[in-house]
C-alpha cells in the first residue's frame, strides 16, 4: 500500500519515496490496512498459497476488505464475500474463530488482481482527541496535527523533536498518543497550562514549559511550528521571521504551518523547503512545508 494512503491525499510526495511500513494507527486517513503476504489474478492462486501458511496453532479469521472507488470488475456483492471468506477459511489449516481469533487476514480484489495478508484495522484514536477538556477555534484539527507529526517524524526511534510553539497541545497530544518523544513549549503560561490539562486528560505523560523560542538552547531532530498570525493574535512578519530563524537553529527537519505561503521568509531563515501541501477545511487553508 503507499503511504500516500497514510497521509491523505495532498500530502508531500517526498515522503512515498520509502518503503517502510508505519502502524496504521498513526493515520488520520486510512481505515484499514493489508499486509500483502500472497497475490495472484484468481482466486484459485489465493486459495493455493494460503494452504502454505503455518499459524502455529493460532486461531485465525478472514475478512473480505471492501474497498471505495472500484472499478466494476472489482466489486463483490455480499453474498460472494461471505463465500469467499469461507472458502478462505476452508484452505488454511487451523482452527477458524469468528468472534476472539489470535490472527486477522484480509481479502481484496484491487485492479483485477487479489491481495491477501494480515489485517490491520485503525483504532482511530485521534477522533477522541477532539474532545479536548481546553480547545480553541485557532487551533489545528487533530486530523491536520496528526498528518503533521507524521510528516515530522515518519520513524519515531530515537528521535527527539518539539512543539516549541505548542499553544493547547494539539501536536503533542497526537505526537505522544503515537509514542513519539516530543516536548512542548509556549510563551504564554495560561496556554501552556492547558496544554498539560490536555495531555493529562488523554493519560499521556509530556513535558510543557513556559518561555520563548529563542531561549531554548537544546537541539533537535525535528520540530513542528504552526506560525501565529494575526487573525487572532498581533504578530509582525519580522516577529514570525524570527520563530523560524530560531526553529532552524533548534532542529535540522522542521514542519511549517502558516495560513499563506511564506516561501520567501522560510528560505531567508536558511532553510531549503523539500516538499509541501495545503489542507483545506471550507474556505480556510493551511499550508503545511517540509523544510530542512
């Protein structure tokens, strides 16, 4: 599956240059996910190869996975589907457990092929992040903060990274809620507040402080910055000039999020922007930049 899947359609194209395979519960798009372990352009291919599989006595459970956008060729009418995960179910050697099986595979047909292997359901966690005890209307949708933590921090092992402008800790919360190691910090004590409320509402455990960027003297690996602006808040370009000057002294990946394209201002900062996208919600966009 690419990863394009992951982070929705508009997201940067760097990040599809890879092959490495993230939990699906990180994504604020995808549903369901498919490990692709055999394939073939019948069913009877599918039907042989899963006779090779060893459960080592674990109880299993195949499921049709029911895909939107199918050609004609593709779609499979209930009935069919039930066949089929029966059929499947018929050539594994092991014991079927329709309702607490130890291992779940899916079905699909895609492109006149079919695909089969583990499956993977996406728990959706970031839906219950909306319902935050502390929120404000400026603040970024959990659906947008968690495509750009992800963004951020594609492989979470031993990365660093911060919110150096955190705000109610939208970020941090989808960044810690995916056991990403990331700190936060505001300029405002009220808001900083409200983000630990945040995060101790979801029981996740993250440090906040108070203070301004420039005093941060730690480095990091990457950092997400969702530039203030003056819809709500009096900023000047010289004030957002110089988030970004210290964000590219504090971390070498940095994720900018600003209401317009700030391209001239991000490259003035010294930084290179490697890819981008907008996220939309009515008539109000986000520009998200991958800058390094």
């Amino acid at each position: 599956m690419e990863l394009r899947a992951l982070f929705g359609a508009e997201a940067p194209a760097s990040l599809f240059k890879t092959d490495i395979r993230i939990d699906v519960s990180r994504s604020p798009f995808i549903k369901e996910r498919i490990d692709v372990l055999y394939h073939g352009d019948k069913l009877a291919d599918i039907y042989e190869q899963v006779e090779q599989l060893d459960l080592a006595g674990a109880t299993f459970k195949a499921i049709f996975v029911k895909t939107n956008d199918l050609a004609p060729a593709d779609k499979v009418e209930y009935a069919e589907r039930r066949m089929i995960e029966r059929e499947i179910g018929m050539h594994i050697e092991g014991e079927a457990d329709i309702s607490h099986p130890d291992l779940l595979f899916g079905i699909v047909a895609l492109g006149g092929r079919w695909y089969f292997g583990p499956y993977h359901k996406n728990t959706a966690v970031w839906l219950h992040h909306m319902k935050k005890p502390r929120s404000y209307s400026i603040a970024l949708s959990t659906r947008v903060a968690r495509a750009a933590v992800n963004i951020a921090v594609p492989r979470p092992e031993g990365i660093r990274a911060i919110d150096p402008c955190c705000g109610i800790g939208t970020v941090l919360v989808e960044a810690l809620s995916m056991g990403i190691d990331m700190v936060g910090r505001d300029i405002n004590h009220f808001i900083a507040r409200g983000a630990r409320e945040n995060i101790a509402y979801f029981k996740l455990e993250g440090v906040v402080t108070r203070g301004d960027i420039a005093d941060i003297t730690e480095t990091y690996d990457a950092a997400i910055i969702d530039l203030p602006y003056n819809l709500y808040s009096k900023i000047t370009p010289e004030e957002q000039f110089s988030l970004l000057v210290h964000a590219r002294r504090i971390a070498a990946r940095v994720v900018v999020v600003s209401i317009e394209a700030v391209d001239e201002m991000i490259e003035n900062a010294g930084f290179t922007i490697v890819d981008r996208c907008i996220a939309k919600k009515g008539l109000f966009s986000r520009h998200l930049l991958l800058c390094e």
